[in-house]
C-alpha cells in the first residue's frame, strides 16, 4: 500500500514515528511536510504578515500539496493535525483522489484555543475517518458532523524511547520533561520542599517557581531517557486538553522503564495497573504525599518502572499502525 503522511517531519516527530511504524509494516511510505512547505513562503516568516496573508499561503500550500497527491496517487492520506489546511483543498483532493481514504490524527484538540483555527473545525466533516486519542473528544467530533470517529491511542517508538543499559544515581527527586503549561506551574508551585529538574521549552514564562529547577530545552531520545533516570521520579501532569485521558508522555515514560506519576485518569487505569505499575494522584494533597514517599530509595525496590515496561510492550506505534491498516 502507497500511503501518504501529510504533516511536519523531523526526528522525533509524531509523523516520522508513524512512516518508521508503517514503513516496518512493508508499506510504501511517502511523506509530505506540509509545515516546511508552507513556513518556507516569504509572508510566512514574520509573524505580523503572516497573519495578514495566511489565506493565500494555505492556498498556495495546498496547490502543491494536491499536485504533489495527485502525482503520487497514494492508496491512504493520513493528515496530522491540518490546522492550516483549507477545506476547499481538502474538498479537491476528496474530488482528484476518490478511492483514496483521507483520514485525520490531531494529537492536540481541536477545540483547543491554542491549536484550534476555524478551517481545522470547518474541515472535520471533510474526512472519511477521525482518529483521536481521547474517548472523551469522540462524541465531539461525531456532534461536529464526522463521518467517522475511532479511538486511537498514543503509543511509544522503539526507535525513540528505551531502557538505559546502565545504572544512572537519581540526583532529583524528581523530574519533569514537558513544555512550560500555566496549570503545571501551578502544580508545581507547590512542590518547593522537594529538589526538583525540569527540561522543557518555555519555562522562562514561569514565576512562582525556583529558577534552579529549569535546567535545560526540549530534549529528545537518548539524552531525554538518561535524564528522565535522573529523578527518582518522572512527572507526568496532564494539560488542560488532556484531562481525563493520557498524552504522549503516558508511554513514553515508561518505554524508559522509569517510576511515573500522573494523572488519575480512566485512561491511565486502563492501560496501567496502579500500585504496582505507575503511581497517580488526584490532587495536590496526594501528590505531595506520593511523591514524598517515591523519592526515598526503598520505592525503587518495588520496581515500577520494570513492572510498567513489560505491561506497554504491544503498546508501540508499529501496533497503532496496524491498528489504522484495519480501519480501512
């Protein structure tokens, strides 16, 4: 099967994690960087004009992206997120390429203030399939007028995210990698009695918090897994979009084999047997109190990192993948 990602690409990219997973499946992977194409247009570089000439840009970005389809004439178009996808391009592309599925993951919500743009809500109609990662999003999409909606979970890749082979000393008692979100500042503000590190993007934003405890941007891969063992353990608090479900970060962590502690979530208990596997709270009383007694040493002997890294062995993208195959 020919099937085309259109979206942005790069390393650890949702999107590059997907052609790997359906790429190991024996499918014809072709990748369409949507976001390079159209940050590459001379309006889109400064903020101000593209803001004034976004219209054209998404249409000139959508021309070549459906004179790029129609080239390729995939059997599959999986779109991620297409916030600046226009539906009239959508609505040529369903008319060019009629046999070929078009199918929408937007690992953000579309009803998101910070992600959501009137297109990407105009649009959700225009899709043969919506795939979402929150039960709670899918009558959402269905009142939205989707034609259909499926529950598609995040996942880990195995390229990515892994166990170290060595023994790393916790130096925190925790640590959060993540982007800087007002409600986690919150949480975290009143954490001041514990040493904890964070690596993440934005978190200058922060104030209510100890600068000591911004070491570092975004980081990724090997250097993200050796600092997640770090800390005794890894925080994992939800966003405002998240709430009630999981996020990426939900199997990455542990993909790592490291002490996690999020959310109580339905989702969270699902996939992961608390007590025993992760550790969750529900609010700031409790998370005190957990992450007080998971910082001592003796926690680490009850294993939970192992014990949730053998649990989210199938809970790879490879299984996602075949998981997307078998909808069609």
């Amino acid at each position: 099967m020919r099937i085309a990602l259109v979206g942005s690409f790069w390393e650890f990219s949702l999107e590059e994690s997907y052609a790997r997973a359906f790429s190991a499946l024996g499918h014809e992977v072709l990748r369409f960087d949507f976001d390079k194409y159209y940050g590459a247009e001379k309006l889109a570089r400064q903020r101000l004009t593209e803001l004034i000439a976004r219209k054209w840009i998404a249409l000139d970005t959508g021309r070549w992206l459906l004179q790029s389809l129609m080239v390729a004439k995939p059997d599959m178009i999986m779109v991620f997120k297409g916030r600046h996808l226009l539906p009239e391009t959508l609505q040529a592309i369903r008319s060019a390429l009629p046999n070929s599925p078009l199918i929408n993951f937007n690992p953000d919500s579309a009803w998101e203030k910070a992600n959501a743009t009137r297109w990407l809500l105009d649009s959700i109609p225009l899709y043969d399939l919506h795939l979402t990662w929150s039960k709670t999003l899918m009558e959402r999409f269905a009142n939205a007028g989707a034609r259909r909606v499926e529950y598609l979970p995040f996942a880990y890749d195995p390229a990515i995210h892994q166990p170290l082979n060595s023994v790393v000393k916790p130096a925190y008692d925790a640590v959060l990698i993540g982007t800087f979100d007002p409600m986690r500042e919150e949480m975290l503000s009143q954490l001041t009695e514990f040493n904890i590190a964070i690596w993440g993007n934005d978190w200058e934003k922060a104030k209510s918090i100890p600068k000591t405890w911004l070491k570092g941007k975004a980081v990724y891969g090997k250097q993200s897994t050796h600092l997640l063992k770090r800390g005794a353990v890894a925080l994992n608090f939800l966003r405002r979009q998240n709430a009630g479900s999981h996020n990426m970060r939900s199997f990455e962590i542990p993909a790592t084999a490291s002490l996690m502690l999020t959310d109580r979530t339905p989702e969270h208990q699902s996939f992961f047997e608390e007590g025993k596997e992760i550790e969750c709270f529900g609010d700031i009383v409790e998370l005190t109190g957990k992450l007080r007694d998971l910082s001592h040493p003796r926690a680490r002997e009850a294993n939970y990192g192992r014990n949730a890294y053998v649990r989210i062995q199938d809970e790879t993208y490879g299984t996602r993948a075949a998981r997307v195959i078998s909808l069609l």
